[in-house]
C-alpha cells in the first residue's frame, strides 16, 4: 500500500517538529508548509490524504483556509483536522463549523495523535476499496 501524504499547515517550530517526528513514526509522507495561502496552493498540487491545519496562523487563518477548501472541487473530499489550543475554548465547534472532519487539541498528545490520525484516514476511505 502506497503510504499516506499528509499536509502538515503549523507555523510553530515547535509543534512542527512534534508532528513531524510524531508521523514519522506512523510511517506518514509529510508535506510542510507554515502558512495559509502555501498550505491551499501544495494541496491543490498534491492532493494529501489528510490535513493537518492550524487554526492561529499569520496572514489566513486556519478555518478561513478550510472554508476555501471545502468549496474547491478537487479539495472538498480531503479530511481536514483542525490543531486547536486548549486555550481557546469554543475552538471545537469553530472548526467544525468551518468544515472540519474533526479537530486536535494542544499541546498534542503524543500517545494518542497517531491513532487519531489512523482513524480520520479510515473514516475518509470507502470500505469497499481495499
Ligand atoms: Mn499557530
């Protein structure tokens, strides 16, 4: 099985780095990008299986850019995971609102984060194509 490609849209070093090594480990494609505009632009080339978006970035935001993606024909399958602080309450429904498949919640927790990226993979596919 081809591996999966995720696109990881972070602009804290931190954080990427976490996710980074996190999905490395999951056996992931990482595609890297710290902003809005660039996230929508690789996504539109690439094609992720799956986006890992930041809800605070400069310039859009993560849930602006999840509504343009969520409109644009090629990207509207894609399941989209909003990165939320736990800080920001009310940053859940934002971001299904928004379009969404679901959100995380950081600081990341590193003993659940794969498995939940697994099952947003599972859910996106169809069960009659293994
Ligand atoms: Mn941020």
């Amino acid at each position: 099985m081809k591996n999966k490609t995720i696109l990881v849209i972070e602009d804290n070093e931190l954080n990427m780095k976490l996710i980074r090594s996190l999905l490395q480990i999951g056996g992931y494609r990482i595609l890297e990008v710290i902003d809005a505009e660039t996230g929508i632009q690789m996504a539109r080339e690439h094609l992720p299986d799956l986006i890992l978006m930041d809800v605070q970035l400069p310039g859009m935001d993560g849930l602006s850019a999840t509504r343009i993606i969520r409109k644009d024909p090629k990207l509207q399958h894609i399941p989209v995971i909003a990165l939320t602080s736990y800080a920001m309450r009310g940053n859940g429904e934002k971001s299904q609102e928004a379009g969404c498949t679901g959100y995380i919640t950081k600081p990341i927790n590193t003993r659940s984060f794969l498995k939940m990226i697994s099952q947003y993979l599972d859910y996106a596919q169809p069960k009659d194509e293994s």
